[in-house]
C-alpha cells in the first residue's frame, strides 16, 4: 500500500514529537500516552460526526482494525525501516 505524502508528513510530525518527549527515557511511556491519545481523539472524532445512528461497536471494530494494519505494516517494515530497540 502506498501512502501520500502529505499523510506520512503528519506521520513524522507526531514522530518527531513522541521522540522529543522520549528523550528522558520514558519511551514505554509516550509509547503508551500516543496509543491513549489517539483512543481519544478518534472518540472525539467519531462522536463529532456520528448522526447518532452509527454503531459504536463499528468504529471501535473499524479503529482496531486500522491500527492492527498500522503496526503489522510498521513491523514488517512496509512503511519504512523501523530502528530495533539494542538489546
């Protein structure tokens, strides 16, 4: 799959900043807030333009599915190299 990019742009940006507040060595951490965030605003976002018929089983189903696809690409290096952690 390939993605446009203006869309990887906005990727590298949350990026760039999850690696800023990293920098003290609290990874798991930011790792974990990035992961909550988007649980957040995709709720923001779903209930922002839900018309009150839509299933909210759907969307969860539906965010789900898209970050399993995000981190299954990512791992198998679809998108990009990604750094392995040194062990």
């Amino acid at each position: 799959m390939a993605y446009p990019p203006e869309f990887l742009k906005l990727v590298d940006e949350f990026i760039h900043l999850a690696n800023r507040l990293a920098e003290d060595g609290k990874d798991g951490e930011v790792s974990a807030a990035i992961l909550f965030a988007a649980g957040r605003y995709n709720a923001f976002n779903f209930l922002s333009h839900s018309d009150g018929e839509q299933d909210q089983v759907k969307a969860v189903d539906f965010y789900v599915s898209e970050y399993r696809k995000a981190i299954t690409s990512n791992l198998e290096g679809v998108v990009g190299p990604v750094v392995k952690a040194q062990g």
